[in-house]
C-alpha cells in the first residue's frame, strides 16, 4: 500500500478555488465556529494529533473554505488569502499537538488563521488600523450609537454577495475590525490586544464601519431601485 501523503502535502495538495468560495458563509451575525464538535469529529482531531495523515487530511477538507473565507475578508485579495490559508494549515500541522480542547477546535483553529493574517500584515509594514480617526463620529453621520451594540440595520435577509462587496470595499482598518467583532465574535478588549491598540479605538473603527457599510447598503438599493 502508497504511503499516505505527508499533513504538510496534503493541504498544499488541494488548494482553495477562486474568490467564487468566498460567499460560502454569513457575512453577518457571530461565527459559529464555537460549535460542539460531534463525536466523528473528535476521533477525527484525536487521529490527526497522533500524526494520522489522513486525519489530518481531513480536517483540511473540513474546515478549508472557512478558513479561506477568512483570510480573504481580512485581507480582500485573493491570491493572498490563498496563501494565507495555507500558511495556516502548515501552522496547524506544527502546532495541532498543542490543542487540549478548552474550546471548540473550529474556534481554535480561526484565531490561529487571525495570527496568520495578522503577522503577515505586520511583516509587510501595513497599519493595521488608523489611529487618525476622531473618537466622535462626524455631524453628518447622524446621532453616536452606543459603541458595540447590535445594528439592527444590518439585520435580516440582506442579499449575501452585495453585502461581501460592501465588506470588501471598507478601508483596511475598518474592515479588519468588522470582521473580527461582527463576524468571527471576538470581543473589544481582545481585538485590542491583537491589534495593539486600545479598545476605545476598536469600538470607533467598528462604528465608523458599520455606518459606512450601512451607506453602501443605501447606495446599493437606491440603484435597484431606478427604473
């Protein structure tokens, strides 16, 4: 019998398609990558942890669209989240001993694709976020919010595909942050520690993202509606 591939070979082996994957999940709401794993799942992770190649195969398989629609949300390009994705599946492979289960392995495996990007972006010299930005909104963006409650305007059945292109078009900084708060759930104070600044600052960016997508949202559906 062939030996099976190496972990290593085996995401580099089946690479993620175009950007036509990238709509797969919800633009919106908490990820649910906090999800219990079922028990084939678990036997699975504990299969791959021992070193089975085909475990860990499989895992790839499991979670590679997830992972890819992540990493081109934070970075909006494709061959780079390409990449990143499988930056992130060779990091797995170094470090999928280490998981002990004190969460979900989907959620473990998302904040380690979010070091991945985020240390790319750090080695390429890119601010993260700007720092430019007032703390108040600006007169013509209408009445403040109370920072990080639910937008209730971006609620419901919004179409999905309008809502990525309005997501990939935000300014860097704003995006990262919607993205991380509004879509994979991480809270402000560890969006703050991730992106080294404070979390008066992460709230403000997530604002000024919510009222910019907000307006692009508008903007599409005034268009629509022209006869």
């Amino acid at each position: 019998m062939a030996d099976a591939p190496t972990p290593t070979q085996a995401p580099r082996g089946t690479r993620v398609s175009d950007g036509e994957e990238a709509a797969q999940g919800a633009a919106t709401g908490k990820s649910t990558a906090s999800t219990a794993a079922q028990p084939a799942d678990a036997d699975v992770l504990a299969r791959a942890q021992a070193g089975d190649h085909e475990a860990f195969a499989q895992l790839y398989t499991l979670h590679k669209r997830r992972i890819y629609s992540l990493c081109l949300r934070m970075v909006g390009n494709v061959a780079e989240a390409e990449d990143l994705t499988q930056e992130a599946f060779l990091q797995l492979h170094r470090k999928i001993a280490t998981f002990r289960g004190d969460s979900a392995f989907s959620t473990w495996l998302h904040r380690l694709a979010v070091n991945v990007v985020l240390m790319q972006l750090r080695k390429k010299g890119l601010s993260l976020i700007s720092l430019d930005e007032a703390m108040e909104p600006n007169p013509e963006e209408g009445p403040s919010r109370s920072f990080g409650a639910p937008d209730l305007a971006l609620a419901g059945a919004i179409d999905r595909l309008v809502l990525e292109r309005a997501i990939a078009d935000l300014p860097a900084g704003y995006r990262l942050i919607f993205i991380l708060h509004d879509v994979e759930g991480f809270e402000h104070n560890e969006i703050a520690s991730m992106l080294d600044c404070s979390i008066g600052n992460s709230k403000s960016q997530l604002h000024k993202a919510r009222l910019k997508l907000r307006e692009a949202l508008r903007t599409q559906n005034r268009q629509e509606a022209r006869p």
